[in-house]
C-alpha cells in the first residue's frame, strides 16, 4: 500500500518549526520522504489531504500499567482472565488517544503486546518491562493485607501472582528477577529503588535496594544490551541509582539542587508526572490515610521540580503513571499536556511524547521490540505512526488534551481515525 498525505504542516519530533506545506510519502508501513516538492498522486493507493492541519508523530507514553487496572483491594479480586481483558481494552483506548507506542513500566503484557503485533486486536506498539521489581516490602510488594503471607509457593496475593510485580532481595535473587523478565521478553527492566504513594506498607522516604542489588540489575540489563530505569522519589535513593548506573528516572519529585546537577552531568532521563499533583489526578487513587499523606507530601514538592527541571534544563519524557479503568483513563491521560504546557511550554511538552522519548528508546538497543524503523519522529526512515492535528500543538499543547482534535490516527501505514 502507497499513501501520500498533502498539505501538512509536519513536526518531526525535534525541530523548533514546522516543516510547512509538506508531502508525506508513505510505503507501507514506513515512511519514506516528507518534502515540500512537487510528486505525482497517481503512483498512490491513497492520497489524503491534510488541509493544513499540523502531522506530527503518534504520541509515546513512557509509563503506563496497562493491566493495573482498578485499585490493589480490587486488583486482588480479579481472576487472571478479568485482568487480561481489561488490560486488551485499555490498549485499545490508548491508541485511540493518539498513543502509538507505549513504554509498559510494570505489567503483563507481552501477550497482548503479541496479540496487537499480530494485528488480532488493536493496541499502541508496546516496549514492555514485563515485572517491576522491588525487594520485599517495597513498591512491588502489593500484598493487600499483612495477612498475606509470602511462602514457599509464592504470594497468596492474586495481584502478585500476575507477575506484574515482582520481589527479590539480595544480588542472587536480582539477578534471576532481571534475567526473568528479559526472558518473557523485556525491551528494558523496571525497579523500585524507594517508596511509594499507593502502596500502604513502605514509607515514601525509604531507600530500596542496596546499591549491589541495583548494579546487579543494572549490569544485568547491560549485558543483554538495554538499560533499567526507576521509580524513585527519595534523594538518598537517587544519588544510589545514579551511581549504580540507572538510566531514568520516574517521577523523582522529591528531588533537589545536588540532585539536578546528577541527573544533568550522568545525562539521566526525567519521567515527571506533573498532572498527577497539579490537576491533582493521584488523589482518586488514594483511598486510605497512609497514601493520602504520601499524596500530600509529594504535591507539595511538585513545583519545586518544575523549576529545577528548567534551571538545570533536564530531559524529559511524557509519561502519565495511569492505573485504574478505561473510563479513568479517558479522562485523564491526556491531561499532562495541559500540565507540561505551564512547565516547560508547548513545544517541549510535544517533545517529550516524541523526539524526547525517541532517543530515550534508543538506550533498549539490541532489546528493541520494533528495530524496523523509527518511532517517535516523523521523517524517511521512522514507522508510519502519526497524527493529524487541528491546530498547532508545538504552539498550545492543551490542543492534545481534547482527542477529537486528532483528526487522523496512523499506526504503521494503517488508518485507525480518519474524521477529516
């Protein structure tokens, strides 16, 4: 199949213009020219005309839990098959958001991920992590109760024993968790290097992980070729992961001055959620008093992180931290765009969820998932993954709040959205 998409004003992912009255000439599942010179329709199977509208590329998320779906209480009432259906359902809805890959940053999801590359259900390309791991009594540790015991058998947990969470303690046992992982198919590795907010049983401030443990998975991950990022609020915890070498850093809100410049001279990526406290998302999340003062705490730290991220100028990528049901999600995973636009401005809120989060996936390396073609930016050579915007989003990026302004919806040379 040849499509040729006319008339667009194309943002590539990286520049600071766009790229007005381009063609977009499109093979398949790739693309292979945007140029503003003239090329003949008829050699075309397709020929759509933006009428001005902005093409940019299918926006990535960089942290969703697709099969997280419903709180931990819920979570441990659900038979494994609830879950999956769930979780195929809210990887529908996510590319009908505009979301074209996803980075999965804890979830079983390489089955759905194969159901979707097999073109059996629609869904976002997926770089799944597979279990994000912590030690016992960490983040990972979602046991509902402390009735729930640990054994020999594994967790009584029904949560737990999806695999979406996984705990390990000591170097030997990191090292197995991470080689697992890569097994069922990992493109990078997830840990839980402090607390969290909605886990009851670990203090946000708490530092998780001995730093032998964390360079465990992290040369682990190494010598399969990719890279490990993590969750992590505690300084104490952040100077430990910069040290053992992990490469992202999710949410990191609690961060400070001696941080920042860490994060800037290690070159170490930045996963805010910054709708999560501004339009105050987490707080339908935190159903106990134990996490509602985590949620507190955090919220208050927020704004101090948008100003560090722009004195020290870090990078970042979108990603939402979205938990919960399809109609949840509907609601609030888009936000963050209005979020970010208050942050860093528009042009680099869209860049976050693109060009940012493109060089971000370069570090899975011989772990890519999808090592065909490009994603996240929109030039010869990148998959056929883009959207067409009513208005200019480099320019307000609260257009990307409202889905009906994504007039066009591409993944891979296929059109799933087409209301032009």
């Amino acid at each position: 199949m040849k499509c040729l998409i006319k008339n667009a004003d194309v943002f590539d992912g990286h520049s600071e213009s766009l790229y007005p009255h381009a063609k977009i000439v499109i093979l398949e599942d790739k693309v292979v020219e945007v140029t503003d010179q003239d090329v003949s329709e008829e050699s075309f199977d397709t020929v759509i005309d933006a009428a001005g509208r902005t093409a940019i590329p299918g926006l990535i998320d960089c942290h969703v839990h697709m099969s997280i779906s419903g709180i931990p209480k819920e979570l441990d009432e659900m038979r494994i098959d609830e879950a999956a259906i769930r979780t195929a359902k809210n990887a529908e809805e996510m590319l009908y958001r505009g979301s074209t890959p996803v980075r999965a940053a804890g979830d079983m999801t390489y089955g759905v991920k194969r159901c979707i590359d097999n073109g059996y259900i629609d869904g976002p390309r997926i770089y799944p992590s597979i279990g994000a791991i912590s030690q016992t009594s960490g983040h990972s540790d979602f046991r509902g109760t402390r009735a729930q015991e640990h054994t020999i058998w594994g967790h009584e947990s029904p949560f737990m024993k999806t695999g979406a969470f996984v705990t390990a303690d000591g170097v030997p046992e990191v090292l197995r968790a991470v080689r697992d992982q890569l097994f069922l198919g990992a493109s990078q590795i997830k840990i839980m290097a402090s607390g969290g907010i909605g886990s009851i049983y670990d203090p946000l401030m708490s530092v998780q992980f001995t730093f032998e443990e964390m360079k465990a998975a992290v040369d682990a991950a190494s010598d399969f070729g990719t890279y490990v990022f993590a969750h992590i609020y505690s300084p104490k915890a952040m100077r430990r992961a910069a040290e053992a070498g992990v490469k992202c850093f999710e949410h990191a809100t609690l961060m400070d001055d001696e941080i920042s410049r860490i994060i800037l001279d290690q070159g170490i990526w930045l996963c805010p959620q910054f709708a999560f406290h501004f339009d105050d998302v987490i707080s339908t999340l935190t159903k106990n008093p134990e996490t509602n003062e985590k949620r507190l705490m955090v919220k208050g730290a927020a704004y101090r992180q948008a100003e560090l991220i722009n004195k020290y100028g870090l990078r970042t990528v979108y990603g939402t931290d979205l938990v919960m049901d399809k109609y949840y999600n509907e609601v609030y995973q888009l936000t963050e765009f209005r979020a970010r636009k208050q942050v860093m401005g528009s042009l680099e809120a869209v860049r976050s969820a693109t060009g940012n989060a493109h060089e971000l996936f370069k570090l899975t390396t011989i772990r890519d998932p999808y090592p065909q073609a490009k994603v996240g930016v929109l030039e010869a050579g990148s998959f056929a993954d883009l959207l067409l915007i009513d208005g200019d989003p480099t320019k307000d990026a609260e257009i990307l709040t409202d889905k009906n302004n994504m007039r066009l919806i591409m993944k891979g040379g296929r059109i799933y959205k087409n209301t032009l």
